[in-house]
C-alpha cells in the first residue's frame, strides 16, 4: 500500500499472490481462503491501528503513521501504539526515555533480547535508576511509568531486562551509535548497537 503499487484489497490481493513470496510460500502453505482470511485481518489491523484509511468503492489509502512504518520497519501494533500515545503528548514536552518506555512495552521490542546475568537479576535495580532518571528529567507523573512506580519489589525477569533495554537505548541515544561500546552498563557494546538498529 505505501509503495502505491495497491489501492484497494483486490489490488493487495493480486500483488501479494504474485509476489516471489506469494508464489513459492503462501500458494503451497495454506488455502486460497486462508489467504484470503489472513489478508483480510490484516487490512483490519491497519484499518484499526490508523495505519489505512478506508474510502469510497472499497479504496484504501495509507495514512501518514502507515507511511513512516513502511519506510522504518516499525511493526503495525507498534506504530499504532506509538501514533497514540504520540496524538495524547502533543502538547508536552517529550523525553527520549518516554519514547523507549513506549516502545518498548510493544511485544515485538520483546523479541529484542537483553540478557540478564545472574548477579543482575539479583543485585541489579534498573527499575530504580530508570526511576531515578526520569525524576531528574521531570516525567515520573507521566502514565507510562506509573506502573513502575506504583509496584514496589523485584520486578519479574522480562520487566527487569525491560528497564534495562531502556537505559541502554537511553545512553545509546546520548552517546551516539559509535560510542556505544564505551557505555558504563556492564556488557554492552555489541548489544546497544543490535538494539539500537532493530528499533531504528
């Protein structure tokens, strides 16, 4: 759709069945109505998400959010989530933490794994420094951090390395791209490049 090579679902249908993938893939893995259902969903999804917008005789148009996700890779569920949370921030001033805590409650910056060690998982308190730094830079009212702050304890596993995976983008951000393997989190330097690439 963003490529303009499709305007509508029967155009989808068409360009997408014959695709390399569409052909050597899709027409030997499932039924013609499997497909058929699947891209319906999908056309849903992006309906919904506010990444197509739907018009007369069955037309479907991109939308800006729709755009930005093509040409960056960011994944449907995410860019909506994120063109969201982004029309309700308009009129504040927004933090880079802000935006990886965003980001990174999406489950495909789950599949972005950062290790945990052992000794981390038990002594490490990432939740608290992510706390600390946005106290410092005046957003900890701000709703995406409340469950943090409102939950005391050691966070599960998957939240812990999540506070992690912020910090490291954070500095990552801070520092830029090439100094990323000079980061003062244990560990890093080849992590906060992959990470940094795979969130764009």
């Amino acid at each position: 759709m963003a490529s303009g090579l499709a305007t509508s679902r029967a155009d989808l249908d068409e360009m997408l069945l014959s695709s390399f993938t569409g052909t050597v893939h899709w027409a030997q893995k499932m039924s013609r109505d499997e497909f058929g259902e699947a891209l319906t969903k999908a056309v849903s999804i992006g309906l919904a998400g506010g990444l197509l917008r739907g018009l007369a005789e069955g037309r479907l148009e991109v939308t800006d959010v729709g755009r930005v996700c093509a040409a960056k890779g960011v994944g449907v569920a995410t860019g909506a989530a994120l063109a969201s949370w982004a029309g309700g921030a308009k009129a504040t001033t927004v933090e880079d933490l802000e935006v990886l805590a965003v980001a990174g409650a999406r489950p495909r910056a789950m599949t972005c794994h950062v290790g945990l060690t052992k000794q981390e998982r038990n002594r490490a308190d990432y939740r608290g420094s992510l706390l600390a730094r946005v106290a410092a830079a005046g957003v900890s009212s701000r709703p995406v951090f409340g469950r943090d702050r409102q939950r005391p304890g050691q966070p599960r596993v998957r939240r812990h390395q999540g506070h992690k995976k912020i910090l490291l983008l954070a500095d990552w951000i801070a520092e830029g791209p090439d100094q990323g393997s000079r980061n003062h989190l244990p560990r890093v330097g080849r992590a906060v490049r992959r990470i940094g690439e795979e969130y764009g």
